[in-house]
C-alpha cells in the first residue's frame, strides 16, 4: 500500500507527466479497441457510405471528447472563463495557452484511430466501393446491368463472400485499389499529423517566447492557485468541524454534570490550536460570503498592495 501511496502522491505532484501517460494509455487503448472492433461492412448502396465514415469519424470524437473529460484542468478552465471580472482581470492569452494545451493532449487518441483506420484500409473500401473507376479497372461492356444494378454489385466488394460481380469487375482488384488509396491517406495523415506537432511544440516557443513563458506562468498560477484553495478550505472546515464537535460534547458534558453533581471534564488542549485555524471566520453565513466573495471579487495579483479595509476584498468591494 506504501508503494501504490508514494505512486499516486507522485502522480499528483507531476500532473503534466500524468495527463502525458493518460493520453499515452488512451492513444494505445484506441489502437486496441479497433483491433478488437468486428469490422461489418452492410454492404448496401445506401449505407456502405455513411457505415465506412462513421466508423472512421464518430469513434475519434467520442475518444476528443473523452480526453477532455479526464483532464481535471477543463473545470478550472470554464471556471477561470465564466467567473466576473472583480478585483483581477482575466488573460485571454492564458485561457488559450490552457485549452491549446489541452487539446493537444485531447488529440492523440483520435489521431491514433484515424491513422490506424485509414492504414488498416476496411472503412474506405466499405465508403467507397461504389466510386471504382469501371473505365479503367472493370468491364463496362458488360451487358444487362442498369446504373442501379451496377451499383448494387459493386456495393458488395467489401463482403467477398456474397460478392456475385466477378465478371463487372473481380473482387481483389477492387479491394487492393481501395486499400492503396486508403493506406496512402493514412501515410499522409500521420506526415500531417506529425508536421504540425513538431510545428507547434518547436516553431511557436521561437516565434512568441516571451508571451509563451507568461501564458504558462500563469496556467500554472492558477492551477496552484486553486488546489492551496481547496486545501485551505478542507483545513478550515476540518478545523471548525472540530471545533463544533467539541463544543457540542462540552455542552453535553456541563449538562451531564449538572443533573449527575459530577465535575466537567476539561476542554482538550488542541482545540485552541483548532481554533486558531479558523482565521476568524467561525460561522455559517460569513464562510458563506467568503467563498461566495472569491468567486465574483478574486484578490488582485499583487503581493504588496495597499492595505484594503477587509484584508482580501470580500467584505463588500465585489458586489
């Protein structure tokens, strides 16, 4: 348990190299899931183009989707995005640096699939098994076949077994010429794919090195900013928790003395300690403003200001 204790601490001390193997195993588990997936081509003139590019689309959509909803930056992101203007303004350029980020990270999954999907060559010949060029590669002499039946024919490439066209045009021709294109696709996406990541993890940092240090100064700000909040806050409710529990049984403690003629047991020595933590805000409504305060009116970013009448802003300023 020690060891799987100091893993997790580390991962959550290292949350960039966390959020890099979370795309890594999402990116690994795309390739997998297509591997496993039972490739079904209708093999129907009406459905072997929507079949074939939603195989190749809807799945790396979802996979975006879901490389957002692991990353816990996008509630600090929508937060930072909708909360008021108050006592510190917001960079936009720091908002963009934040989703840039993490949709680089959101992209490798769907970049996967679709490079394996082209590559594999199933989704294309399934799409576009109807738009063989007949003039270069069939029989158009062949007689007794309307535009619809012709259709109907070459719409069942992809499934050899019913395939009943060999005389249109044979199944294996049509396959590899499919599968050619499609693996060339492929190859041409993964030289895209791969030129604009180095363009975008080399090039920029060149161009606009100044604001990008700023831009990942901040982000950092604020993702600290907000986990020493929430630690913060877990301490003082930990802290008034305590202080309530023992207040109650010290009550109940002077009423069971009362009525029993027996001494009251004295008050432990941590509560004082418990009580120091509170900072003051020791009751229901005033940890209510608070917090509401640090959303609408968050403190300027300026370590030696001058002295506010409520310390921090909240006591009337942000409304």
């Amino acid at each position: 348990m020690d060891k799987f204790r100091m893993i997790f601490q580390f991962l959550q001390s290292n949350q960039e190299s966390f959020m890099n193997g979370i795309c890594g195993i999402m990116a690994l588990a795309s390739a997998q899931m297509y591997s496993a997936f039972d490739f079904n081509c209708p093999c129907l003139p009406g459905y072997n183009l929507a079949y074939g590019l939603g195989i190749l689309l809807v799945p790396p959509f979802i996979l975006f989707l879901l490389g957002f909803v692991l990353n816990n930056n996008v509630s600090m992101l929508a937060e930072e995005w909708r909360r008021p203007q108050g006592q510190r303004g917001k960079d936009r350029a720091v908002l963009r640096y934040m989703f840039c980020s993490m949709a680089q990270r959101a992209m490798i999954a769907p970049v996967v699939w679709v490079s394996v999907t082209l590559l594999d060559g199933k989704c294309i010949t399934c799409a576009f098994c109807t738009s063989v060029p007949m003039e270069t590669l069939g029989n158009t002499s062949h007689p007794g076949l309307s535009q619809g039946e012709m259709k109907r024919v070459l719409a069942r490439i992809p499934c050899k077994e019913i395939y009943d066209g060999q005389e249109l045009i044979a199944n294996e021709v049509a396959v590899r010429y499919l599968r050619c294109i499609s693996q060339a696709l492929g190859w041409c996406f993964v030289l895209l794919m791969t030129t604009l990541a180095f363009l975008v993890r080399s090039l920029r940092p060149c161009f606009t090195q100044a604001a990008f240090l700023k831009s990942r100064y901040w982000s950092h700000y604020i993702d600290i900013e907000r986990k020493l909040f929430d630690e913060t806050c877990a301490e003082h409710a930990r802290s008034f928790a305590k202080v309530c529990i023992q207040q109650f049984f010290e009550g109940m403690s002077t009423d069971l003395a009362a009525a029993r003629c027996h001494p009251p047991r004295k008050a432990p020595a941590d509560a004082g300690e418990a009580t120091e933590k509170l900072l003051g805000i020791t009751d229901q409504s005033t940890m209510n403003m608070a917090l509401k305060s640090w959303h609408r009116c968050k403190p300027p970013l300026h370590l030696h200001s001058p002295a506010l009448p409520s310390g921090n802003g909240w006591g009337g300023g942000g409304r």
